[in-house]
C-alpha cells in the first residue's frame, strides 16, 4: 500500500517540478526532505521484494526520485549561481583598462628614457638594450623589496606584469614571502613558483618557433 502511495507521490511531484521556479526556499527544502525519505523507502523494499517484476518497477520508481533529485539541485546551483551573480560587485572595466594602460605606457616610457640616456651616452644600440632590460629588473626588484611594486600592481594590474618588471616581481615575492623557511627550503624552492611555468613553456616555444623558423628557411 505504501509504495502506491509513494508512486502516486513520485508523479504528482514530476509536474509539480516543472514549475519548480515558482517554490520557496522552505517548500524546496520540504520536496528534498520527501525526496530523500522515499529514496530510502524505495531501497528498502526493493531489498525484502522477491518478485523480479516488482522489484524491477521499484527500482524504476527509484530511478525517477534520483532524477527528481538531480533537477531539484540542478536548479538549487542555478539560483545560487544568479544570486552571487546579482550581489556581487560589477568589475569596473573601463577603469581597471585606464589604470593598466596608464602603468605599463608608464613603465615603457621610463624604459625609453634610460635606453635614450645609455645610447646618448655612446653604448650602441644592441648593449643598450640589455642594459636597458638590466636596469628595469634592478629596479623592480627593489621596488618590490620595499612593498611600492605591489601597491603599483594592485592599482595598474595587467599593466604592471607584461612588462619585464612583472616577471622580476614574480621572481622576487616568493623569495621574499619564504625567506623565513630558510634559503634552500623557502628561496630556493620557492623562488621560482610563479615564474618557473613562464620560463619552462616560453623556452619550450622558443625552442618551437626556432625550429619551425630553420625548417621554412
């Protein structure tokens, strides 16, 4: 008699689903609570069923409640989803694209300034450059050291890491954030956390576009 009961629950509550959207927090709640109690019941008397016809029609009847189940926490993430999606702060694009291009043209422009400095200076173009790129890591460096490159980083963003200062910040801060570890077990295991995967697949594709480069040629 309970299991008529139960298949006659089973579904009501299959159309009652198909306007799930219209149900409360506390009415979900209660279709779950039901939900897991017949699941329960379902396997109970699938287990003392001797027949292989009925037993066949239970596990049927639990295959439905498992979907229920599913669409029931389907749409729970769904709304869940919308609603950290409607709180959420909106990220200011224009602004944070404003800031990146400010910081990073500013980086290039003092960049030029010291390569414009060195090459007026008489050092040829090619040994400026690495100087140039020398110079522009020590700074970053000591930058970072102080704490001022970080607090450039969360104002600039993308504008502060594309340019080789980024990559001298990402060497830097782990060394300097596992200091306390030790120089073996914090700097020099850690040091290369952030930078170590530009390092291995920028070599890998220069490697790449080397050899695609000599096969053309």
């Amino acid at each position: 008699m309970e299991l008529k009961i139960i298949e006659k629950r089973v579904k009501e509550r299959q159309r009652e689903l198909l306007e799930i959207k219209k149900f409360n927090d506390t009415e979900i709640q209660l279709i779950n609570e039901e939900l897991q109690k017949d699941y329960q019941k379902l396997i109970f008397f699938e287990s003392r069923e001797n027949d292989e016809a009925a037993r066949l029609n239970i596990k049927d009847l639990r295959s439905k409640v498992i979907e229920q189940q599913d669409l029931v926490k389907k749409y729970l993430q769904i709304r869940y989803a919308r609603l950290v999606n409607k709180s959420a702060p909106k990220i200011p694009v224009l602004k944070n694209a404003l800031a990146a291009f400010f910081v990073g043209g500013t980086i290039c422009v003092i960049g030029q300034i010291i390569l414009n400095v060195i090459v007026i200076n008489g050092v040829p173009n090619k040994e400026a450059t690495t100087i140039t790129l020398m110079v522009m890591v020590f700074i970053s460096a000591l930058l970072t050291g102080m704490g001022i490159y970080d607090e450039i980083g969360r104002f600039g963003g993308a504008g502060s890491i594309i340019p080789i200062t980024g990559f001298a910040n990402s060497i830097v801060s782990p060394a300097l954030e596992y200091k306390r570890e030790g120089y073996v077990y914090g700097v020099g295991a850690k040091v290369f956390t952030i930078a170590g995967p530009v390092l291995l697949y920028g070599s890998l594709m220069s490697v790449i576009i080397g050899l695609v480069f000599f096969i053309i040629k």
